[in-house]
C-alpha cells in the first residue's frame, strides 16, 4: 500500500537549547494519542540518560504519529526531534533535509538566541516552511508580543499567526498539529523513479547491526532489497523497514515521502553515514542527493586511565561508543606523566563532556582528561604539512616555516548593553569583529571571527557570567589561518610534563605561563621535597614558583579513641592520593591538568 | 569473643565549666552542681563495679581518669569514683593512676583526698604560660592560676604532666620558648607537646572559616615542635613519642598501652575498648564497633604506632611481621630511603622528619595491610 503522498508531513521541531522543544514533542506524541499516559515519561524521545539528565537531546530522531485533523482527515506526521547543540550543526541539517517544514520554538521568556537566529538559517537555507511557535506562555514572565517582534524584525519570519503554546500544559498544541496540516506542504517526489533515500542518523543496535533513519525521497524500499549506500559504496539487504511510533513498528515497505528506520544488519555504523544516500543495487540512481560531507572532530583531548589497569578497559568503552558515535576518533597516545591513553577527537565540547562523562559513568573508568586542543596545521620548511592534535607532536621551532590554525564565525546575541563587554573578553581572546546588526531593540547580534582554540577555552563561561547570562553564542567553522604560535612547556622539578604542555599565542605566552605557574602552586600540595615548577618556551624559562617541601604532616595525639580515627584519617589520604596522578615522584591532581583553562582568573 | 585480658583501663568524664575553643572531645559545659553529674557518676561506678565482677578488671596495670575535666565534678564525687575503683580492683601503688585536673578547679582537697585514695600521677591541662594564648584558646584560666595549682599539686603528687599547645596562630616563637621555660623551671616530670590541629565543627573551626582567624601554619607548627625538642632533650627529658617528653623513669604507662597494642577497657560516654585476641582486634565506642581488624592489620597498626615512639621498632620484629605483611621489608628500605626512618642499633625508629611528617610513614605502614 503506497501512502498517498498529499497526508503526509514530515517536519522538525528546531530551537535554541532550554527552550522546550523535547517537551513540546511529548506533548504531541500524547495529543495524537500515540503513547498512553501511563507510558509517558519526561523527554520521551531522549532516549539515553544522560540526554534527559542534562535536558538536551544528542541523537536525531524520527517518530510517526497519525492525527486526525479538524477536517475529518488523518495525516501521517513524521516528528524528526533533532539536537539542539551547535556541535551538531551537521546532524541538525541533515534532519532538516528530511523535512518539508520546522517548528521554530522560542521561549516566551527568553526571546530569540543565538541558536534561535542558527537553527532558523538552517531551515531557510533548507527551503522550509517555518511555523513560528512561542512556547511557555504558561510562565508568568512570559511577553509573547516582545517576542514575536524579536522573530519579525530577528528572522523576518511573519509571526502574526505565531502558534502560542506551552509544552507544560498542552496549551495550543493542537492549533499547532492544526498549523503543520495547513501550512507544512505535504512531500514531492517521484514514486516511479529508482529509490533515493536520505540518512539522516544511524545507530548501532546491538541485536540488528546498524539502523538507519531514513527519509525516501523517490521511489521505495521494502524488506530483502539489496540496496547500495553511495558515498560509502556499501551494499547489504534490508533486514526490515518501519516507522517509529515511538516503539520501532515493521511496515511492508517505506514510499515516497515517507521517514522510517531501516535496519541494515550492517555491523559498522561508519558504513551508514549521515547524509549519505541509500539507492538500490539494481536499477538504482548514480546522483547522490546533494550535501553530503564528512563529519570532523573539531576539538581533541588526551583520555588517561588514572589507574593504568583501565586501559583496556577504556580501549573497549571507546570502541562501544565509536560503533554508535562516527564522529569520536580515536588513536593511542603516550604520555611520559600520564601512561597510556588515547587522543580523541570530539565536535565539540558539549560532545567531549558528554563523552567523558558516559565512559566514566556507563564504564566505570576514572580518567584524567587533558586541556582540550584544536587541529593545528603546522608547515614545515620545505612545505610538508602536519595535522597537529596534540602540543606533544610539535616539531622543533627551527623546522617550522608557519602555523594556522582553525577559525570560527562566531555569531554573539546580547541586549544592547552588554556590546561593551563582549567587545573586551572577544578581543581579549584574539577575536577580530566583523559587524554588528540590531535585531531589534533590544537584541543586538555580533559577528566575530575567534580562533577555535581560545573559544575552547572558558569563553562560553566568560561570556555568560560577563553578560549576566544574557548572551547566546553559535559559531561555525571558518577555515584556516596563520598565527604566530608556540609551544609552551611546563617542567615540574625541572622535567618537562608533556600532559601539561600547550600551544598558545606568542604575545600571549608569558602571560599565560606565570599565570599557570602560580595556579599550579596552588594546586599541587606540598610534597615531602620541594617541587619547582617552570613555563618554558623551548628551553627559555619565563616563569617560576616553587611548591615548598612539606614541614609538618601529623596528627599529635593519638589516644584510645584517636587510633580508629587516625585509620580513617589514613584511610581519606590514601582515597585522596588516589585522586592524584604521580608524574616521577611528584603527585600532581587531577586539576592541574585543566588549570591550563581557567587562567584568566 | 574470647578475649587477651585488658591491661588498661580508661574512664571519661564528660563536663567541662565551659568548652574551650579547639576542643572537639566528648564533653560539656555543665555547671558542677548539676544532678546530671551525680547520675553519670552513679553509672559509671555501676559499670566500674559490674566490670570488676566480671573480672575484666583483674589484669589492669593503669589506669587514666580523663574528660572533659575531672577536677570540674568536685571532690565528693571523684572521692566516690575512688573508692569504687579501689573496691573493685587492686589500685596498688605500682599501678599508674592518672587523673586529668585543670588549673580553675585543682584545689588542695582535691589533691590531698585522690591521692589518699590512690591516684598517683596528675596531667595538668596547662596549654600555656601566656594569658594572651589562653584567653585566644578560650581557656577558663590564668597562667598564674596554672602555677598556683601546679604548686598545690607538687605538693602530694612527683609524677606531674603537663600539656603545652604550640603552632597557635598569634602565638610568637618566643612565647612558647617562654612556656617551655617555665614548665621545665617548674621541675614537672612530663610533658605533652601538642600542635594546634582545627578540628570540625569547633568555634576555631568556624572562625578559619568566616575569616577571622587564620589556618594553623605547618611550617610554624614544625618550628615549635623542633624548638620544644631541642629545649626540653638539653633539660634532661627524653622524647619517647612524637608529642611526650619524661625525665628518665616517667614515661606515662597508659599511653605506652595504647601504642604497644595492649588491650584497653574504656568506661563512660564515647570512651573506646580495644579487645582483642590473636585472630582478631576490635574498638568498641558507645556499644558500636568501629574498628575491627584482620591478624594483617593488627600488625600493621601496631607498627604504626611503635613508629610514633623514639623506640621504634626491632629488626627481628620486622622480619617476623613478614609473613603478614610480605612488603614489609621493601616498605621500610623505601621509608629510610625517603629520611622517614633510620636503622640504629638494630632498630628501625623515626627520623626529625619521620616524627614531623608522620601521616607520610604512618600512610606507607598502613598500606601494607589490604
């Protein structure tokens, strides 16, 4: 049964982060009677803890709900949730290519944002029907008026039909599900043509391989066709094809217009790309559909166990999460201070912590991540280039010719008053200004060109607590420029800690370094010597302090009672040197390793 | 259990005039005439007495009667407490009784009845010889107080100690010299030198906290400690453990208990019982077990503790210990390694360091044990 094209609609739910768009999905996914009640559960399509822990959704996902509209009619809507995060800009654009139109989510109190003004270009570059919504109008500072003008004058989206709404309690939602029958135009695509479907996110099931999330384009698929993924060029016979309701339901076939799952039985999720293209091994087409590329890491850090068993231990939790995760990159790194680890690529900071905080709560492994780090490209004389993603591979000044590094477009929404402010910390941070709009009165956008590697920094911190949380920040990448740049060492009793090394603008160096000195002084406890500890550049020393030796470690008395207290006193110093990482004989704790990121204090 | 016999009997008495400003023991400002005294003091005899007909107290070699501040409940009813323990044990002079007294509340009846009664070794809580240090640590009295009640006590008593607090913020380098000074002038047998440890939840604890006090100096700590050591060993005392100096003959026996693993039986509120047998050591505080410990961990605590004494520890101790604690002899080569331990005539004993930085040694023995 081929579903007639004219009742299907397939749109997303896109918004700046906070402002309730996994919320305003459950309430759907109630409204069309598609979960019971007694199902329903916060977040419903945040499927992994962590996601609904931290209310932010990382993984797309696709969910068919039936509605019968107040013309009598049931329309097959298919909800594409995506993530909310600029480091899944890629991901958030493949989703809307699978749609014909977007829900734009704003929060009545908050008004537009910068991923607001992001998510809203994605969508519009991608040719959809924008449904404006305002949501949380239930809040008492809500001002739905201010806001709409902030999306006419910000988005020059028309927002005298805005739907009004509220995610907490269900107000307007049908108006909405009202809105995307009536101005959402149903699918166009050519039922007869060879199938062309878009992978819009893939997943590893443990039971069933890779699954993929699909939207078909032309054409159709169907159980036991032997299909060919393009950019890949991998073949394998579709095990089952569905929808997600939101329980995976096996349908006979996907048709034209239509989202659903397919399972691949494919046991590598980097052979089912994102973006990519499914079409059939026979009487398939050769034209990919358009914008697929490949996804790279962004920002690299150092994993270390801190206790040298869990290295395996770590190799297999990255491996589980790569099968689900294309964009983690991994490869093994060596430290002299910190042992055994890998250098792992991430798109972001948001994906790096949520990383790290997966393998060390799902895999129970204690790690010592290292200050994050950007891909350097490093020419030496002569011309060879190096991707550089740790400060440990630099090579020697003298056979360095020059180094870029990654640049970003940064887009910065703040009220008026705060322009000062950003002005000063994105300066501070070798940010050059490129223009200013206003985009109304009370919302000014920034644009900054900023070096990748000072944003990874605490900036986004920085540049919240200097505009008393009122800046949004999204950015994408820029491209590659020169910069006069070293390698800045840090030797403890006079050996250089390779985990502590970093690379850093020249002009800003010394400045940098006699700052990490004295916040390393603060952090390292005394030892039972005395511990220098030096910021070098080559072997040229620019700062000093020492950690003195410990003089007096002892609890005086020591009576009856005092002995079982001085066992649990032993006891939490031995839990406490657990903590520490022994570089040599020095303990160092783990927070020395991201002081590196808090030294403009 | 079946149990070694305890040799060391300890008995609490939890009421001070007021809390002093360090003092994290179990203890509380009560006035004298309180009845809440007479009824712990009634239980505690009962217990005394209870114990006796057990026969837990046949084997008791010492006995110390600490608080809180004894000397605060009044001679009548440390007079009972006495004759109680005189009826249930054998208090004969070669056993070591010790009673806590503090300067505000020693009086001559006091000490001219508890030693009738067998009490034969005072610890005065003296802190310091400076007004300004004891109003700072919130001490209810006077160095001219301090001195008037060791006078009174020299009186009956011989085996006299006092207790010196150093590492005081505020406190200079030459007012605890002076402190030093006068109690080694003041001819008194022993003496307990404590650095100043902040303890949770005291009034000092809260006052580092706000601000208004600063946190104990390790260096300054150390100073004092090595400036006691040097003073008090040129006067003719031994230091024989970490924080206690006696002249020659008055080294406290009870605490020597505590160190050497000798079972201890504790009576009143929060007091600790160690019981033990080969298989097995325990602490018992307020009828909950706190500490209970393997045959590995046994070795490894008493080892501990012999590192807190000058004697230290033999060699052939060591290599007995070897087949509980199989690291033993890397651990100690390590610790002499990093100046904590020397090995002198055949004995493994703590360096200046291995005293000052103990929680360093103390940590590496007790790893031996899992």
């Amino acid at each position: 049964m081929t579903q007639d094209l004219s009742h299907i609609r397939n749109f997303s739910i896109i918004a700046h982060i906070d402002h309730g768009k996994s919320t305003l999905s459950d309430r759907i996914l109630e409204l069309t009677g598609t979960v019971a009640q007694r199902d329903m559960k916060e977040q419903l399509l945040d499927s992994m803890d962590i996601e609904r822990e931290r209310g932010i959704t990382i993984k797309s996902q696709a969910v068919r709900v039936n509605y019968t509209a107040d013309d009598g009619e049931t329309y097959q809507f298919n909800l594409i949730d995506t993530p909310g995060h600029v480091d899944f800009t890629y991901e958030v654009s493949r989703s809307l290519a699978a749609c014909e139109g977007a829900v734009l989510v704003v929060d009545a109190t908050q008004g537009v944002e910068a991923q607001t003004v992001a998510n809203a270009m994605l969508a519009m570059n991608a040719n959809l029907e924008i449904i404006p919504l305002i949501n949380k109008i239930d809040l008492p500072a809500a001002e739905p008026d201010r806001v709409k003008e902030e999306i006419e004058d910000g988005l020059a989206i028309p927002a005298d039909d805005a739907v009004l709404a509220s995610g907490k309690t269900g107000e307007g939602v049908h108006d909405l599900l009202e809105s995307v029958v009536y101005n959402i135009p149903a699918p166009q695509g050519d039922a007869d043509a060879p199938l062309r479907a878009l992978i819009f996110d893939s997943y590893f099931d443990a039971y069933r391989g890779v699954v993929a999330l699909i939207r078909v384009v032309d054409g159709s698929v169907k159980k036991g066709n032997h299909i060919r993924m393009l950019a890949t060029n991998t073949e394998t016979l579709v095990e089952e094809v569905g929808a997600r309701r939101p329980a995976e339901t096996p349908l006979p076939e996907l048709s034209t217009g239509e989202v659903g799952y397919l399972v691949t039985g494919l046991k590598d999720v980097s052979q089912v790309k994102v973006g990519d293209t499914i079409t059939l091994v026979q009487g398939g087409c050769s034209d990919p559909l358009p914008g697929y590329r490949e996804v790279k890491p962004m920002v690299y850090t150092g994993l270390f166990p801190i206790d040298g068993d869990q290295y395996e231990p770590l190799k297999e939790a990255l491996e589980k999460l790569s099968l689900n995760d294309p964009a983690l990159i991994w490869e093994p790194e060596t430290s002299h201070a910190l042992g055994f680890g890998f250098r792992v690529g991430f798109l972001g900071l948001l994906h790096m912590e949520v990383i790290k905080e997966r393998l060390e709560r799902e895999f129970g492994l204690d790690l010592l991540a290292t200050a994050p780090s950007v891909e350097y490209h490093v020419y030496r004389k002569g011309g060879e280039m190096i991707s550089l993603h740790s400060p440990q591979e630099m090579p020697d000044p003298g056979e360095i010719e020059r180094i870029e590094e990654p640049y970003l477009k940064a887009k910065i929404l703040i009220p008026p008053d705060y322009v000062g402010a950003v002005m000063d910390l994105t300066v501070q941070r070798r940010g050059t200004f490129v223009t200013m709009n206003y985009l109304s009165q009370t919302t000014v956008e920034m644009l900054w060109e900023i070096p990748l590697s000072e944003l990874i920094m605490d900036y986004f911190d920085k540049l919240k607590s200097n505009t008393k949380g009122y800046a949004s920040l999204d950015y994408e990448f820029d491209g590659y420029k020169e910069s006069n740049l070293v390698k800045l060492d840090i030797l403890l009793s006079g050996k250089p800690i390779d985990a502590l090394s970093f690379i850093v603008h020249k002009d800003k160096a010394y400045e940098r370094g006699r700052v990490l000195c004295e916040k390393l002084k603060e952090i390292i406890p005394r030892q039972m010597f005395e511990v220098p500890i030096q910021a070098a550049i080559g072997g040229r020393v620019l700062a000093r302090q020492t950690v003195k030796a410990k003089r007096k470690d002892v609890l005086a008395k020591c009576y009856g009672g005092d002995i079982t207290r001085k066992r649990k006193l032993l006891e939490k110093q031995k839990a406490g040197k657990k903590r520490m990482k022994a570089i040599g004989n020095v303990e160092v704790p783990q927070e020395a390793f991201m002081a590196i990121l808090k030294v403009d204090d | 259990m079946p149990h070694d016999p305890y040799q060391a009997l300890y008995l609490h008495i939890p009421f001070c005039v007021k809390r002093c400003s360090y003092c994290d023991f179990v203890t509380s400002a009560v006035p004298s005439d309180s009845p809440e005294i007479d009824s712990y003091i009634e239980d505690l005899c009962m217990q005394i007495r209870h114990k006796s007909k057990e026969g837990e107290l046949a084997d008791i070699k010492t006995v110390y009667i600490g608080g809180g501040t004894p000397t605060h409940i009044g001679l009548s009813r440390l007079s009972l407490l006495m004759y109680t323990l005189a009826l249930s044990m054998h208090l004969d002079s070669w056993v070591e009784c010790t009673m806590e007294a503090n300067p505000e509340s020693l009086t001559e009846n006091i000490v001219r009845d508890v030693f009738a009664l067998g009490v034969n070794r005072l610890s005065l809580g003296v802190q310091s010889f400076d007004d300004e240090v004891l109003r700072l640590l919130g001490r209810p009295h006077t160095a001219t107080k301090a001195i008037e009640a060791l006078r009174i006590a020299q009186e009956r008593f011989e085996n006299i100690s006092i207790d010196l607090m150093c590492g005081i913020p505020g406190q200079s380098t030459a007012t605890f010299r002076e402190s030093i000074e006068t109690a080694i002038d003041l001819g008194v047998q022993h003496i307990s030198v404590y650095p100043l440890t902040i303890e949770d939840h005291t009034p000092f604890a809260k006052m580092v906290l706000r601000g208004q006090m600063p946190d104990v100096d390790d260096d300054m700590e150390a100073e004092h400690m090595e400036l006691a050591a040097k003073l008090l060993q040129a006067a003719g005392y031994e230091r024989y453990e970490v924080a206690s100096y006696a002249k020659p003959g008055y080294q406290c026996k009870h605490s020597i208990a505590y160190w050497t693993g000798v079972p201890y039986l504790g009576l009143g509120k929060s007091a600790a019982t160690m019981t033990q047998n080969c298989d097995r050591r325990m602490r018992v505080k307020d009828g909950v077990v706190t500490d209970d410990l393997t045959p590995a961990q046994m070795r490894a605590e008493d080892l501990m503790l012999s590192m807190r004494m000058s004697a230290g520890v033999s060699e052939e101790h060591i290599a007995y210990s070897q087949e509980l604690l199989p690291n033993i002899i890397p651990c100690f080569n390590n610790l002499q390694k990093k100046g904590l331990v020397i090995l002198e005539e055949g004995r493994y004993k703590p360096t200046e360091l291995g005293w000052l930085c103990g929680n360093e040694l103390y940590g590496d023995i007790f790893d031996l044990a899992p």
